[in-house]
C-alpha cells in the first residue's frame, strides 16, 4: 500500500482535509470570533506553491452576513460548514448548507454565502492554489442574464 501522501492531490483529497480539520474541534473552535461590523476570517494554514500551493481559511458568519456574489479566480475550493447553517445562492437558486455540508467549486464558479439563520455560523475554506483574486458580480437580480455558472459538484 502506497505511502499518505503528506498534501492533497484530488478534490477527493481536499474534501477530505476539510473533513479531517473540521474534525478537529479543539484545534478550530478556540480561535472563532465574530464581528457585527465586519466579516470576520483567520487563515488556519498555507502550503506554498512550490509544496503544492493551498490555504485554508476560517470564517465566522453573524445573522445576516453575506460574502456577496463572486468567484475565487483561478483558485478552485471547497467549503465545509463547521457550525450553524449557511445558505449558497447560484444561478441555479439557494442552497441550505447545514453543519458538515461541503461544496466543491472549480475556478470560475460564482455564488454568494450568506447566514440567513438566526444563530451564528462558522466555516472551512480551502483553496487551491491559494487565493489570490475574489471578483465581486452584480446580484443576480441586477444582472441580465449573463452566463450559466459552472456546473456543481457536490463532495461526498
């Protein structure tokens, strides 16, 4: 049986990092803040590019928070709520994402999260490569009818 490579290879790989630091409770849950009045985020770890080149973030979410729709560049990811419930609008409508809910997105892919429970919530982000860009869109309300978003594939 071949060695646990040291870094995530596959989507499936990073699905399951997310899975496995999510896991991880005590490591996560001490260094959770939220911020009424701006969004709150810590970055948990970064892998350089020249290892594998990935970063994984925290977010906090109050009630009513929303990241506003964009993409992540030519970062792919994957989001995995640790807390709460978060709702994932595309162009194909909303989307409930309760505790251990994950999404997987490829580079292009538009959405906006928002919290639109009354408690608060808290998530994993891991992008590959590392986030460099977040290109903000119009609301879909605004928009015209522009593209389709990319196809959705949801992690197991």
């Amino acid at each position: 049986m071949p060695p646990v490579p040291a870094h995530p290879a596959t989507v499936a790989g990073f699905a399951g990092l997310a899975r496995s630091i999510a896991a991880d409770r005590a490591a996560w849950a001490p260094l959770v803040r939220y911020d009424t009045t701006t969004r709150w985020y810590h970055r948990l770890r970064t892998v350089p590019q020249a290892t594998v080149g990935y970063e994984v973030w925290l977010l906090s979410w109050v009630p009513g928070q929303g990241s506003g729709r964009h993409d992540h560049g030519a970062s792919s990811g994957v989001l995995t709520v640790l807390e709460g419930e978060l709702t994932e609008h595309t162009a194909t409508g909303p989307r409930a994402l309760a505790a251990g809910a994950q999404r997987v997105f490829a580079p292009g892919y538009v959405h906006e999260v928002v919290n639109d429970a009354l408690a608060p919530a808290v998530s994993l982000h891991i992008y590959f490569p590392g986030l460099t860009d977040m290109p903000m869109h119009p609301s879909q309300a605004a928009s015209s009818g522009g593209a389709a978003a990319p196809s959705e594939v949801l992690a197991p």
